[in-house]
C-alpha cells in the first residue's frame, strides 16, 4: 500500500504507472553535489557579506583583512578602521545572518513535522512573541539593566522559555500534546504577546526606543559582535544534531501517529523533545536577531522540492539554503536605502511572499499531501 508523506511531494509509488492526469513524479537532485555547491555558495557569501558596503574597500583589501583575521596576521595602523570594519562588524553580521537563517530553516522543517501542519513556521507556537515582550522591557523601560550589553538578548532568552512553558501547560492534556492544540494554543499565545508589546510601545515616553523596540520586532542584525555569536551558534548547533540523529523519527511522524506507531515511534514523547528543541533554538535565535518571518515557512517547502521529503535530505540542505538567503537578505537591508538600515524581516516578506505564492501555484507540490 502506498502512504504519501506529509508536507512532501507526492510521487508515484514503485511499480505502478502514473496516469496522465496526475502530476509528474518530482525529479530529485543528486545529494552530494548539492551540498558541496551550497557550501561553495555560503562560503562565497560569507566574504560579500563582509566586503558589500558604503567604505569603498576593494575586494583584496577585505580578503587580506578576512586572513589577518583568521590567521592572527599584523595590520599597519592606518589599516586598523578598514580593519575593524571588516572583521568586527561585517564578518560576524554575516556569521550571525548564517547561524540564524539555518537555525530557522532546521527549526522550520522540524515544527512542520511535528504539527502536522504545512503552514507552521518557528513562530507558530508563540515563542518569537514571547521573546518581544522581554526583549521590549529592556529597550523601553531598561529591564536587567545591570546585565549591560547582555540585557536584550537574556530577556528575550528567558521570556521565550517562559512562553514555551505557559504554551506547553496549556495545550498538554492527560493525553499528551497533539498536533491540533499545539497550533491553537501557539497561534492564541502569539496575539496575546504581540498585544503586550504592541501596548509597551505605546506606553514608552521616549520615539527613538519605540522606534529601536519596533525595528527589533521587525527584524535586526545589527548588534552583532563576535560576543553574540557563540551561544546562538552552540544552540543552533546542538539543534541541527538533534534533529539530524532524529530525522527517521519525523518521516515517521510526518505520517500520522498511527504509522508512526506502527513503525516503533513514540509520537508523543517525540513531539515533547521537538517542542524543547524548537523552543530554545527559537529563543535563542530571536534574542540576537528578533524576529524574522518566512525564512522557517518557505525554505524547507523549496528544499523539498529539490530533495524531496526525506527528513535526512532535507535537514542536510535547509540550514545551507537558510544561511544563504539570510546573508543575502540582511546585505539588502544594509543597501537597499542606504545609509538608513531596513528591518530584516520586511525584506523576508517580500521575498517569501510571492515565493510562497509560487509554490501554490505548482501543481506537481503538494502542501502536506494529496
């Protein structure tokens, strides 16, 4: 018996013909050369994220200074702005830009798996919103002022993780969490939180820290350092593992829990470690970056396109493919209406918006299925 999996392209099962009115089986590309183009590619966006910008350094100059960097190399004096524009502000912005797109891509794939739910995307539990009230109490009324420059990101950390928790003691029951409650009581959470914000913006005496909690509730990437990067990366990392040691568990899962059963998976302690995982990569990728729509919703159905829905092929090109569009994104926001900076998340939108449309419109993809 044939079984279509979910969020996947339908394809013809073995030995039987497809007839004419169905749609052409999709045409996987070969894995390996995949993924040694997209680290080609990420690598290669990795220096234009460094070197595109208003300083007007040729390209050698950045290269130089990228193995100056790297390797310890010495810098004449005069050398050190061009310097310190490349290798501490540039280079970790794009490091930073790659860690979050390719967390929110693996987080993506792995709450679309666990809701069943083709639409699902990071933010649909009502984390990333969480994050916004704690992140805004710091930039509007200077909340874990003592922290210093740790302040916005451990605030938006911890009320993540408070929201993951009030989210999950709502929808659980004496019967686990199902995929259905999940989405409701992520997608109540998420009005409620956004309301909260939306309100603590208002309250705030002074425009110009509205304007930076608005401009953090859209999407930003510039307060990277190389000091942001290390806790972001470890728990994207950890993630990534995670999900990759369990991608035989979400292709069971993917297909309904009575399969999943049938093939020795635990559904519901299964979509407990998922909830965690998502959560605290979720958290900590918003508490550097804010929040960031699409990047979770349209990079994993584009990747399935290419591979298929085999969670071990997807989970091996979404965080390349993320990291990619991120890096590229965030250079647009930096040139587009130079010298002032646009939210990230805008320019997500309007690039996942007509993507997205463009998937509908394909009839050999399926959104969860026939």
């Amino acid at each position: 018996m044939a079984t279509s999996v979910e969020h996947g392209s339908t394809a013809a099962p073995p030995h039987t013909t497809r007839t004419s009115r169905g749609p052409a089986p999709p045409t996987r590309v070969p894995l390996p050369p995949l993924l040694a183009a997209l680290c080609a590619v990420l690598v290669l966006s990795l220096v234009c994220g460094a070197g595109i910008g208003a300083s007007g350094l040729s390209w050698g100059e950045v290269l130089r200074y990228l193995w100056s960097g790297l390797t310890g190399g010495a810098i004449s004096p005069t050398e050190v702005p061009a310097y310190t524009i490349v290798w501490e502000l540039r280079f970790p912005r794009a490091l930073l830009a790659a860690v979050v797109g390719a967390g929110l891509s693996a987080i993506g794939v792995a709450v679309q798996a666990m809701v069943r739910n083709a639409l699902a995307d990071p933010f649909v539990l009502g984390i990333s919103s969480g994050a916004g009230v704690g992140a805004n109490a710091v930039l509007l009324f200077g909340a874990l002022g003592g922290l210093g420059m740790w302040a916005l990101s451990t605030a938006a950390f911890l009320s993540a993780l408070l929201a993951m928790m009030l989210v999950y003691a709502i929808a659980r029951t004496a019967r686990g969490l199902s995929p259905m409650r999940l989405v409701l009581t992520g997608s109540a959470m998420y009005y409620g939180f956004s309301a909260v914000t939306t309100f603590m913006v208002f309250a705030a005496e002074h425009g110009e820290a509205a304007r930076s909690a608005m401009m953090w509730l859209l999407g930003s990437l510039g307060g990277a350092n190389w000091a942001s990067l290390p806790i972001a990366a470890g728990a994207v990392l950890a993630g990534l593992v995670h999900l990759t040691l369990s991608a035989r568990r979400l292709n069971a899962l993917a297909m309904g829990d009575e399969t999943a059963a049938a093939l020795g998976v635990d559904a519901g302690r299964l979509r407990k470690e998922l909830f965690v995982v998502s959560a605290a990569v979720t958290g900590a990728v918003v508490a550097v970056s804010g929040a960031i729509g699409f990047v979770g919703l349209i990079v994993p159905h584009g990747v399935r396109m290419l591979v298929g829905a085999d969670h071990r092929r997807v989970l091996a090109v979404a965080p390349l493919v993320g990291a990619i569009l991120m890096i590229w994104v965030d250079v647009l926001s930096r040139v587009v209406m130079a010298p002032t900076e646009l939210p990230v998340g805008v320019l997500t939108a309007v690039i996942g918006v007509p993507c997205f449309v463009l998937l509908m419109r394909r009839r050999s993809y399926t959104f969860g299925g026939a």
